[in-house]
C-alpha cells in the first residue's frame, strides 16, 4: 500500500491505496463519488473522464498513486460550476442524453471546449469531442449543446481561455497544480475553504509511527496562558519555522503547511491535521499528513504534547513526543538521528518564538524561515551533538566507577 494525499472536490483526502488501483476505482469504491462512470477501462471510450490539475483525464488509466499531489474535480464537485450550469441546460433542451451512461464524460470533455473555443465551430466541436462515445444519441443532440452554449458566451462577451490555461504540456495528474484556469473552480474552492468541512478529520487516520522521540523546553508563563495560546492554530503556526496555513484553521482541523531542508533536499510538505485538546489534564494532540511533489516524499505525524506547572506556576514545561513516518525520496536521506537533529533547532526557534508571542515582542524574523540542515550546517550540528553526547557519556562513567 502506498499512502497519497490530493485534493478531491476541494477537500483533502489521505488514504492508502494499492498501488494497482486506478483513480476512478478510488473515487467511486473508496470516496463513493460514483459520478465518474467506467466504460471501457481502456482509454477509449471517455466515460470516465474528469479534471486533474484543471486538465481533462481518463480516471481509468489513471493510478491513484500517480495523483498524490494533484488537484482532482469530478462531475459532483461541479455542481455548481456557471458553465456547468449552462451545458446542463443545453444537454437537456438538446435531448443529448438518452441513457445518460457517457454523459458526466461528455460534459468535463464539452466544458473543455467551452472554455477555450475562440468560435462555435461544428468542425472543431465534433473533433474536441471525439475522444468521448456515446451509444444513445447519435451525438447530434450533444454537438448542438455545446455550440449553443458557446455560442451564448462569445455573445455576452466572455472570451476564450487559450489552452484552457493550460501552462504546460505533459501528463495530467504529474502533481504540479497551477493555480485553476476557472474563476468557478477557484470560486468553489474558496466557498469549500470557508464552508465547514464535515469529514475532513475522517480522512486522518491514527497510526502508528514508525519513529518516535521526546522534546522539551521551558517557557516563562503560566501553563493556562501557554495553553490558550496553543488553541489559536494560526498564532502557533507563526512561531513554527517554516510553517503556513493554507486555509482558515477550523476548531480541530487545520491545512496547511512545513517546510524543511535535510542535506540536498528541500520539501514542503503539505496537507490536513486533526488537533485534539483537554484542559482537564493540559494535553493536547495533532495528528497530520502531508506529501511533498517535489521530493515525491509523503509523511504521517503525530505530536502529542503536556504542559506542566514549574516554579510555583510561574513557568510551563513543555513536554512533546514527536512520531512520524516516511515515504518516498527524503526517507532514503531522513536518518532518524538527522530528524531528531532537526526537529532540536525547530523546537528551540519555535520556544524562543513562544516566548516573545507570550510575552508581545517581536519574533527577530525566525518564525516563517525555512528550518535547513543544509550540507555544512548539517555535519557540523551532528558533529557537534555526538561530541556532547560522547562527552557526557564519558563524564556519566567517570563519575559512576562501579557500572
Ligand atoms: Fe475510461 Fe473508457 S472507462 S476511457
Ligand atoms: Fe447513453 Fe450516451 S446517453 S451512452
């Protein structure tokens, strides 16, 4: 099984798959979006075809695995899509579905056209809706419903996209996204963003981390304060280097993103967290996953942290256990003696960045800064701490002479 985090219908998604699954299986089995139809599971017959990265694409001849990364719309997530509307329309006034078994396949391929089609021309139509089959119609009745529709655009003045905003040739669903080439789509996207997201939190799943260790600091304020401050996500995430949200933070749910630099690599990992919190005993819990295009790198994580009251509840220690596990590129170069390196530098920027929020200073420009292990920094830190820990071990026997 192989873990891929994408976005599906503007919602993000987390799920392990089989590397043999195909994208239209996974949606229709493991999401029930059963809007996108299989016919031929060829490639031929265009039943199953839908938008990855904003791009027209077989579903059927499409691994899921190879979607970790990309942006997926199926006809369910166009519902609301204006030119949607429009074609729904047509279709329906044009009698161009019978069965209606090619039709969610038409319409993607026929919005396509409408998009980008200087002119409502029959030749170019029909050529652009080739790649779709339909048993029923005779296709008449589908040809004419995408002229009218375009048609009834050029005429209120809504021009042509060239390419559909494509800005790159090559296969769909590589994982490079460019921002949406339909102001509808974005539009969704942005209403998704500031709708609730019901079961956004049911596709982070609890696991168990392959790697596991322990961190602490202290912080100069009582644990109460320390606490409320970690229940404001986007107040965290400016404390954190390297860390963005990539959408208004929901009570238990937040997106966003890391960025981190080990040796050659840099990643930026991104993707959903569920956060859990109890006051009763000042615990707190965030389990996220993200992936990494660039990289070709996904990871699961999980931080559970507890506040405890020092110096007469003047001061917190915080104490966290940091789990996760590695897929992909980074996990050939992401010892865990190198994570644990990183996450050090990342808990020390991140207390002192505390401390100064906490205390309403400024953050001497670390919280946003990309944590990096960059080559030299990297053997010299690494160096440096197992000289500390051969010192110490030393020290410890030195001072124990009966072990
Ligand atoms: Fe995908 Fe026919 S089912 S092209
Ligand atoms: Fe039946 Fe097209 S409407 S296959």
């Amino acid at each position: 099984m192989t873990m891929i985090a994408l976005t599906v219908n503007a919602r993000d998604i987390s799920a392990d798959v089989e590397p043999r699954t195909h994208l239209a299986d996974f949606l229709r089995d493991g999401l029930n979006l059963t809007g996108t139809h299989l016919g031929c599971e060829h490639g031929v017959c265009g039943a199953c075809t839908l938008l990855l990265d904003d791009m027209p694409a077989r579903s059927c001849i499409t691994y899921a695995v190879a979607c970790d990364g990309a942006r997926v719309t199926t006809i369910e997530g166009l519902d609301d899509d204006e030119i949607m509307v429009e074609l729904r329309g047509a279709f329906t006034r044009e009698h161009a579905l019978q069965c209606g078994y090619c039709t969610p396949g038409m319409l993607i391929s026929a919005r396509d056209l409408v998009l980008r089609l200087p002119t409502a021309d029959e030749r170019d139509i029909r050529a652009g809706m080739s790649g779709n089959l339909c048993r029923c119609t005779g296709y008449v009745g589908i040809i004419r419903a995408v002229r009218a529709v375009i048609e009834a655009r050029r005429a209120r003045g809504v021009a042509p996209i060239v390419g559909a905003g494509r800005s790159s040739l090559g296969p769909a669903g590589s994982g490079h996204g460019t921002p949406s080439s339909s102001g509808i789509i974005a539009a969704a996207s942005a209403n998704a963003e500031a709708a609730p997201v019901p079961n956004a939190t049911m596709s982070i799943p609890d696991f168990t981390p392959e790697t596991t260790f322990e961190q602490h600091f202290i912080v100069a304020h009582p644990p109460a304060t320390v606490f409320d401050f970690f229940g404001n996500i986007p107040a965290v995430a400016a404390c954190l280097p390297g860390a963005s949200l990539s959408r208004n933070a929901m009570p238990g749910h937040a997106d966003g993103a890391i960025e981190v630099r080990l040796g050659p690599i840099s990643a930026k990992f991104q993707g959903p967290a569920r956060i859990e919190r109890d006051p009763t005993t000042m615990t707190g819990r965030i389990v996220g996953t993200g992936s990494d295009r660039r990289s070709r790198s996904s990871t699961q994580g999980e931080i559970r942290y507890r506040l405890t009251p020092i110096k007469q509840g003047a001061a917190t220690e915080v104490r966290f256990s940091i789990g996760y596990s590695l897929r992909g590129t980074l996990a050939q170069f992401a010892r865990p003696r190198l994570v644990q390196d990183m996450a050090e530098r990342m808990t020390t920027d991140f207390a002192h960045n505390l401390d100064h929020a906490l205390s309403g200073l400024p953050q001497n420009g670390r919280a946003g800064n990309t944590t990096s292990l960059d080559g030299i920094t990297l053997l010299r830190d690494v160096l440096r701490q197992r000289a500390r820990r051969l010192l110490r071990n030393i020290w410890r026997r030195s001072s124990s002479p009966n072990e």
